[in-house]
C-alpha cells in the first residue's frame, strides 16, 4: 500500500482523481531531485571517519625535529592521506553509475538488497587493494598495467556486488574476478617473452642471450601490504615470488597456468576455490598447476640460493653504497671490482644487454671516462627497495647542463660472495612510484 504522504517533504500527496497506473512517492519534481541528491550525499562510514581522525592524530604528532622523526611522520601521514583518496576516489567513480531520481523500490518489482553502500565498497576494496595490487603485477609483470588492472578489477566488482555474499568471502571474490581481468587483458595483449637480439657494432659478452621482457617492471617495496594490515584470513606476501628473476620465469607460463600457479602456490587457495575462481574442473587446475611448476623451475637458477637470498644482508648494503659512490666519483676501477664475473645487466624495454663483467666494463669504460668522447655525464644515486631487493635511483647531469635527472632505476642481485651477479636497469618514469624525485 502506497503511503499518501510526500516521501521528501511529508505534505499530502495530490489526489489522483481517477488516474490509473503506478503511484507517485512524492508531491513534485522539486521534491524528488531533494530526495536524490539527499542519496547521492549519504556517503559516510566509520572507516571512512577512521581514517580522517588518523590523519588529524598524525598531524598532531608531527615534530620538526630530528629530521629522521620528522621524515617518518610525513612518510606516514602521506601514507594515510593516500588511503583516504583512494576510498573518496573509489566512492566518486562508483556514484557515476547511472542512477534515477526515483527511489529503487518505485521503478523495480523485485529489487536484490545490496548489501554494499557505496562508503561499504569504497572501505572493502581500500582493505585490499595493495594484495589486489600485487596479485595484478604478478600475473602481469607491470606495474603500470597492474594499476589500471586495478582499477579494473574494483569496476567490475562494483557492476557484481549483487553477487557478493559477506565480508567473510570479499577477499576470494575481488581474486576471482582480479584474475579474470587479467586474463581477458593477457588474451588482448598475447604477450610472449623473446630473447635479445645483438646489436650491431656492441660486444654483448660470451654468454647466452637473456630472455627479453619488454614489459617488465619494478615494484616498491613500500607499497606492498603491511604487517598490520593482514589479518588471519590473508595469507602473508611472500617476497621471494616477487623478486625480479621469479617475475621473470613466470612470465613464460601461459596465462591460465599462470594463474593456477599463483593461485594455488603463492596465494594458497586450494584446487576447488581456484577451479572455480577460473571456472575450471577440479581436474583441470590440478593438471594445469602439474604443467606450470616444471616450466617455471626450468626458466629459474639451478639453485634456490642463486636466486632468493632473503632480506639483503648488511654486506650487501655496503655493496650498494659503494655502487653508488663508484658511479657518482667516475671511479671505474672500484665499479669494476664490485661485479661478478658472470655479471648480467639487461635494460627491458630498451634492447641493450651485457653478459659477463668484461662485455660489462667495455661498454661502461667510456660513459664514466671524462675525456671519451662518450662520456655520459655526472651522476648521483638515492638508495631505494624494488621487489625486495637493493636498488639505486640514478640520476645525471649532463654535460654543459646543471641539473641531475632521473635516468635509471637499477635493481641489484647478488652472487653468494656478495658480488653483483644481475643488473636490471629500468627507465625512470615509475620514480615517484618509489617516493624518488624525477630531479635533483
């Protein structure tokens, strides 16, 4: 029975004087803009106002002094202010979906209860965006596709949330459909490793080509999911399959053994949630997991060690300061003594290689020589964290020029003697990714 009152203002309707059809819910078109525009502002929640009083406490706890406090409580107000921006940016991308003026119940005989406002969604996806984030980058190897993947993924999920059956399952339900969106975006792109060319006139070193991928890419370590911010039903990021030689060997896999593989062996889920995240048979999965781990164990070092050597030692630290130094004082003789023998350096997308230290110096001999010629110019280096490996930012003032720029992100590997067994040198433009300036 329809109510003989205004829905927005509670005056009496007016009389219908014989009018068949539906009943209106409100006195007028005045009155039902109110009512929508009251709906489209209703956008509030506990966790939205949680993280607005954390950011006001952390700006309360900011210091001037010493600079290292002071550096942290930015880092982490900065931090806190992005979540926020992410929720409102989710909320106001969901809203765009196209809405009436009428309220849902007047134009829909059986309307589905949503359990998911839009502030309800905006804080679930916030929860799990940066495992959401990380699962895209390894099924794609990019970071910059891993983000639009994102976003992608949080889409889709707001067109199904009628299909969302409680927080209990948010976090098999945004894989679900992450990975699907991967996959659609793999049958686009029909990725496939190569291997390097030679290049004309370039001394590449005696050994074998390295595979090719053009479009793989580094990942901060700071953007990877927090210890407090897992809970029980998150299995912990393991660091060791996002370290660059594993992305790389991944990469081989075809899509869907891809991810059955991350599925089943870095997420956890059992046969039947991957097989029916995949829509696949039981059966299937299983079969596609048995192809996909022989393949990734023949594109990976012989030796576990040679490639997943855990959190960077001390040594190793000291190693990348004297990289850096080495780079910034032209000193070519102490970057020389810091590499492997068998020291490889590729530069994706770019089609330079370099296996071996002696193919490795040759070509950096001129660019760090003053009087060559060649000579590349004046560097600085800033540390950083890529894929839980070291890394140096790299940045150059060229000749007759008088600011350092951005040119090189080069993540570092390290031989069992501490030596730089692997260079993989990435372009600049993810620097603000990694909280590293683009000048200096």
């Amino acid at each position: 029975m329809v109510a003989d009152i205004c829905a927005s203002c509670g005056k009496p309707l007016p009389a219908r004087a014989g009018r068949t059809g539906r009943s209106s819910v409100y006195c007028s078109a005045a009155c039902r803009q109110k009512a929508y525009r009251r709906r489209q502002g209703a956008w509030t929640g506990a966790g939205v106002q949680g993280l607005i009083d954390d950011i006001g406490r952390r700006v309360q706890e900011l210091t001037p002094q010493p600079p290292s406090v002071l550096y942290s409580g930015v880092a982490d107000l900065s931090a806190a202010v992005a979540r926020l921006r992410r929720v409102a940016r989710t909320a106001r991308d969901t809203a765009k979906e196209p809405q009436g003026a009428t309220e849902p119940s007047v134009t829909s005989r059986a309307v589905t209860e949503n359990p998911l406002t839009e502030a309800d969604f905006a804080t679930l996806t916030e929860s799990h965006r940066r495992e959401i984030h990380v699962h895209c980058y390894r099924m794609t190897g990019s970071y910059d596709d891993a983000e639009d993947l994102v976003q992608e993924t949080f889409l889709r999920a707001w067109r199904a949330r009628d299909a969302f059956e409680g927080r209990a399952g948010a976090r098999t339900w945004l894989y679900r459909i992450a990975t699907n969106a991967c996959l659609d975006f793999q049958r686009r792109t029909a990725r496939r490793p190569q291997r390097y060319e030679p290049v004309p006139g370039m001394n590449h070193g005696t050994g074998e080509a390295p595979a090719r991928i053009t479009w793989l890419q580094p990942y901060p370590d700071d953007e990877l999911p927090t210890a407090e911010e897992d809970r029980p039903d998150v299995a912990a990021v393991s660091r060791e399959t996002l370290e660059l030689v594993f992305l790389a060997a991944i990469q081989h896999l075809p899509p869907r053994q891809r991810a059955v593989l991350i599925l089943r062996d870095v997420l956890g889920l059992t046969a039947a949630e991957t097989a029916e995240a995949l829509d696949l048979t039981v059966a299937s999965a299983n079969s596609a997991l048995q192809r996909a781990r022989p393949t990734l164990r023949d594109h990976l070092p012989g030796q576990r060690a040679d490639w997943n050597a855990g959190e960077p030692t001390e040594a190793q630290r000291t190693v990348l300061q004297r990289y850096m130094t080495a780079a910034e004082q032209l000193d070519f003789a102490a970057m020389t003594d810091l590499l492997s023998k068998d020291v490889t350096l590729t530069m994706p997308p770019n089609p330079f290689w370099f296996t071996g230290r002696d193919a490795l110096v040759e070509f950096l001999r001129p660019t760090l020589d003053p009087a060559s010629p060649m000579f590349f110019g004046h560097w600085r280096h800033l540390p950083a964290r890529a894929n839980g490996q070291l890394a140096a930012g790299g940045y150059v003032r060229r000749p007759g020029t008088q600011v350092h720029r951005a040119q090189v992100l080069d993540v570092l590997r390290f031989d069992a003697d501490d030596r730089i067994v692997e260079i993989t040198s990435f372009e600049p433009h993810l620097f603000p990714a990694f909280g590293l300036p683009l000048r200096l």
